[in-house]
C-alpha cells in the first residue's frame, strides 16, 4: 500500500523527540536543551499536529485525499533540512513545528483512504496493517539514532517524503470521495484499480452499493435518514430528493446529530485514556526515564528493542482484530498497559525507598509496555477514524479527532518533567495507571464491535439510539 510510505514517515517524525532530546538534553558542548528547552522542543511537535490535523480535515473533502497526502510532504522535508542545518535552539523549535504539522496533516486523509478503498472484511486488517508501517518507522529512525548523530539521521530522512511524493501521485483517488463529487467514470475506473486492474464486471456489485451510500450522503435531507441496512446492489437509485448546498446553520446542526457527536466522544476519550494507560507521555524522554530506572544496556538499544516490540505488538493486533474483536481485544490491551505501568510505578518506589535494584526488570517491562500498548489500544482507535464517522464529516471527524490525539499527547508529554518533580516517578506511574483503569470501565460502556461490518451499518449504529443501555453492544 503505497500510502503507508506516509504512515512509516510519520513513524520517523514522532521519535524526533526521543532522537533529539536523547542526544541534546544537559549536553556539555555544542547545541544543548535544558529541561524545560527540551519540554517545548517535544511539545510544540505535538502542539501543532491539531493544526495540520484540523487543516487536513478541512481540506480533504474539497482537494480530495490524494492531493492532500502529496501536499504534506513539503513542511515534513522542511522540518529535515532544518534539524540537519540547526545551530540555534530557535531553529529546532521552527523544525519541531513544521513536523508536526506534517505529522497531523497527513493522519486524517490517510486513514480516511484506507477506509474507504477497503472492502468490509478486510478493513480492520488493512487499517490495523498501516500501524505496523509507523512502528517499522518508528525501530528504522531509532537504528539511525543509536548508529549516527542526530544530524546525520536528519540528512538521511530527507529522502523519504520525497520517495513518497513520486509514489502517491501515482495512486488513483478514493472512489467515495470521486463518487460524492459526481465523477463516476473516473470512480469505476479507481475502484477497478485498486481491486488489482480488473475489468468493470468484476466490481460492478461493489460499485453499485458505493454508488449508492455516496449518493444517499451527498442528497440526505437535513433529517438524517441512515442507508437501509439490507440494501443490495439492485437498489441503487437513490430516492431521496437532491438539494442544494447547505448553508453554514444547516451543516453547524448535522455536525450536533448523533451520527457526529457519538463516534466523535468516543474516539477523543478513547486517545485521552490511551495515552494515559501507556504513558505515552515519557517516551520523549525515554532514555532520561531508562537511566533514572537504571536499566543495564545502553538506553539507545533499549529504544531499538522497543520499537521491534511495537512492530510486533502491531502484527499481533492484525492477526487478532478478526478474531477477537475490536472490542474485546481493545479492554485487554487497555488492562494490560495499565497494569504494567501500576508495575513500574511499584518497582521505581521500591528502588527509591527501600534502595531495591532489579535493572532487568523495569527493561522487561517497559519493553512489554510497547508491545502491549499496540496489541489494541495504539493502533484500534486510529482504524475508528476511517470507519465510525458518516463519509460526508469522515474528513472533518478524523482530523479534529487525530487533533485531540496530539492535544492529549501535548498536555502529557510536556507535564511529565513537572509532574516527576512533585510526584516523583513512582507517582507518575501510579497516577496513570490509575486512569488506565477508568479507561477499561469507559470501553465497556461506549465501544461497540465494529469488526467485518460495512460502513454503513456502523454510521447506522451511532445515528440511532441505544436500547441496551448497560454496555456498548456489537452491531447486528
């Protein structure tokens, strides 16, 4: 999948922190970050991902998705070239903006191509396999970091978003996007593409259905009318009256129905007990926090091991979405971060209070920690953005969605240096493990099965109201 060039290159943009502060933290000559210098180079990465993320949402449905995903690689090759020049702490704060404007641009229109080019049954693999491409991201950028400078990472990296560039323009545009724009010669031929240079025959069926959820979205009144759920491919004259466009009032109040709010709630909360349960906070500061806990190897090759271990906490989750389900698979990860983050903030007590050193210890379980965390929770709520939102807000939805998921990242990232002074660390672990565990509650009332189910029975869930009012139910 062409696209998931993207998804490995912003795998690459999200360890810059980690790269960068490893390298410049306290350092004794040259260019050097103190504490709170380090804060803002991590944060305004993350500060300024919303604003790609809700600038992406915005522009996706009228450029449509592959012209954006073309269009971002320019502020990511800027943010290389400018960390590579950098002599001044303002220069990498300017290159610390431009990737992350990058990173939240691309997020939306990416995943939203995913969902919409993927048949039913194989979207939850397809949308969790776009993971697997930011964790190998992720283990290629600490292989550089742990065998070069972080200057001669930064030249190196410069050549993905242009390699990335050539090989989206080559990809054809998502056929919902060029159905809901009226163009449905070059929709057939997209979709005839993309299902391996088949002749229009063989997708005729799929088509029709596409066609016609397309146009029920394009033409629905402002009284939301959910496409039947047992529609086939003979129906697919769309009976609902056209209209024209909508104005600002009428679409403020599409954006305040069920259909919007729910899966919008859902997604936002999700990401905010994510980062809590899998401290993605620390990770910016990921070789501070492994000497702190005194692990035995060097701090470097521990952030190579973890990542190998988030690549293949993602391939399990691949393998096990079909089987166990979203749901279900989303509860365990969730209970098994926070559990090993109770883990850490117990070990790192002991060590302080009662002078206990097991080094290997905190090295395992850190370790695991990223395994665990993208076995379900660090890759499910990413594959809702491309599916749980109604095709005409996907957009909209994924990138406002994808901005608190760096909101939240922002606000614990740059706090944790703070809250480690006046928590200590063991407090840190111990306060988010904690709202791990609120997380598992709130996942077993609001996160419906979604696994194998067309997108149309999913926006059919969310738009109407719920009978079974003590947990999230699977969509019949």
């Amino acid at each position: 999948m062409t696209q998931s060039l993207l998804l490995f290159a912003l795998g690459m943009l999200i360890t810059v922190p980690t790269i960068v502060i490893g390298a410049l933290h306290k350092a004794k000559e040259g260019l050097s970050l103190n504490d709170q210098q380090a804060s803002w180079f991590a944060g305004l990465l993350l500060i300024f991902q919303p604003v790609g993320s809700i600038l992406s949402g915005m522009l996706q449905e009228p450029m449509g998705r592959k012209k954006c995903m073309i269009l971002v690689n320019l502020p990511q090759l800027a943010g290389w070239l400018l960390v590579y020049y950098a002599q001044s702490v303002e220069t990498l704060f300017l290159a610390a903006i431009c990737m992350g404007f990058s990173v939240g641009f691309k997020e939306a229109p990416t995943l939203s191509y995913v969902g919409e080019i993927s048949q039913p049954h194989l979207r939850g693999t397809l949308a969790s396999f776009t993971s697997v491409y930011v964790s190998v991201g992720n283990v290629f950028m600490f292989l550089l970091g742990s065998v070069t400078d972080w200057r001669t990472t930064a030249a190196i990296s410069t050549v993905v978003p242009v390699v990335t560039a050539i090989a989206i323009s080559q990809m054809p545009e998502s056929p919902v996007w060029l159905l809901m724009k009226e163009r449905d010669e070059e929709a057939l031929k997209s979709l005839c593409w993309l299902r391996g240079w088949v002749t229009p025959d063989k997708v005729e069926s799929e088509f029709c259905l596409m066609k016609k959820h397309a146009r029920n979205k394009v033409e629905e009144s402002s009284t939301y009318l959910p496409l039947p759920l047992n529609a086939g491919s003979e129906e697919v004259e769309a009976e609902t009256p056209a209209r024209g466009r909508k104005s600002l009032v009428e679409n403020l109040k599409e954006l305040m129905k069920p259909s919007f709010v729910k899966p919008l709630r859902l997604v936002v909360v999700y990401f905010l007990f994510m980062h809590c349960a899998s401290t993605f906070g620390s990770r910016p500061y990921l070789v501070h926090v492994l000497s702190r806990l005194n692990v035995p190897i060097r701090p470097h090759l521990v952030t190579v091991m973890a990542g190998v271990m988030q690549t293949c906490g993602s391939l399990v989750c691949m393998g096990l979405a079909r089987k166990v389900g979203r749901r279900k698979l989303s509860m365990i990860s969730m209970a098994m971060c926070s559990s090993i983050t109770v883990s850490l903030g117990l070990y790192s007590l002991l060590q302080e209070r009662a002078g206990i050193e097991a080094s290997w210890v905190p090295l395992i379980l850190i370790v695991f920690l990223f395994f665990s965390t993208y076995v379900g929770i660090g890759v499910i709520p990413w594959t809702l953005l491309a599916e749980v939102f109604p095709s005409r807000h996907r957009g909209l939805g994924g990138g406002i969605s994808a901005a608190m998921y760096y909101v939240w990242f922002f606000v614990v990232s740059k706090t944790f240096l703070d809250l480690e002074r006046w928590l200590q660390l063991f407090g840190v672990y111990f306060f988010y493990g904690m709202l791990g565990m609120c997380g598992i509650v709130f996942l077993y009332f609001f996160l419906p099965e979604t696994e194998g189910k067309r997108l149309d029975e999913v926006e059919h869930f969310f738009a109407t109201k719920r009978t079974d009012k003590r947990r999230a139910p699977h969509i019949i």
